[in-house]
C-alpha cells in the first residue's frame, strides 16, 4: 500500500483506565483500525495532562496516576478515515476526538513484514 499527498489524520484523546467492555479502549480502537485495513495507528501514552473536568492526571512518582492520558493517532485517506468515523461514536464516550489534514510525504508498507534494513 501507497499513501502519499494529502491525507487525514485522526486523533483520539481519552484516558488510560478507559475501558470497552472490560478490555482497553485503546487496544479496542487500534484493532479495529487494524481491521478496517487502514494504514496506520499508533498509540502515544502522555506522561501528564488534563481534559473538560480539569483534574490534572500525572507520571510524578508522588502523585502516581492510574489513568494517565492516551494519545491515538491514525492517518489515511480522507474517505478511508471517514468511513472508520462512525465506529467511534459506539466506542468513545467521553474524550476529544480531533481530525485534520496532513501531507504525507512518504508511506510505503512492508506487506511482507520483512526488514528493508541492508545487510552488511
């Protein structure tokens, strides 16, 4: 798979204790990206942050939270992201979900899973 020009990126902000039942939110979301073969999905764990209650969720060793912020980043095609859209409306109910528009500038799968690293 090819993705170059311009494409959408989706980014979905919810907690880490965020759950869908009884299982990760997140792990719920990156597998059904997986399953609707879109390109990518990356998930970045925030060592700090807060959302619409305010309440600030930390890494500091003395203030050790259990529901760190979640960061889940997804790029693709417009109509591609747009069709995946209506799954979050069953899956995030409460958090930020964001989408804009980015210029890819190289994506080239490894279908074959195989390493493009040269051998020395």
């Amino acid at each position: 798979m090819r993705l170059q020009g311009q494409a959408k990126r989706l980014t979905i902000f919810i907690g880490e204790s965020d759950h869908y039942h009884h299982h990760s939110l997140a792990t719920e979301i990156v597998e059904r990206a997986r399953r609707s073969g879109l390109a990518g999905c990356s998930v970045f764990r925030g060592t700090a942050g807060f959302g619409a209650t305010g309440h600030l969720h930390t890494a500091r060793l003395l203030s050790l939270s259990e529901d760190l912020p979640v960061a889940i980043v997804i790029i693709d095609a417009a109509e591609r992201i747009e069709e995946f859209l209506p799954q979050l409306d069953e899956l995030v109910t409460g958090g930020l979900v964001i989408l804009d528009d980015v210029d890819v500038v190289r994506y080239i799968a490894n279908p074959a899973g195989r390493s493009t690293r040269k051998k020395a």
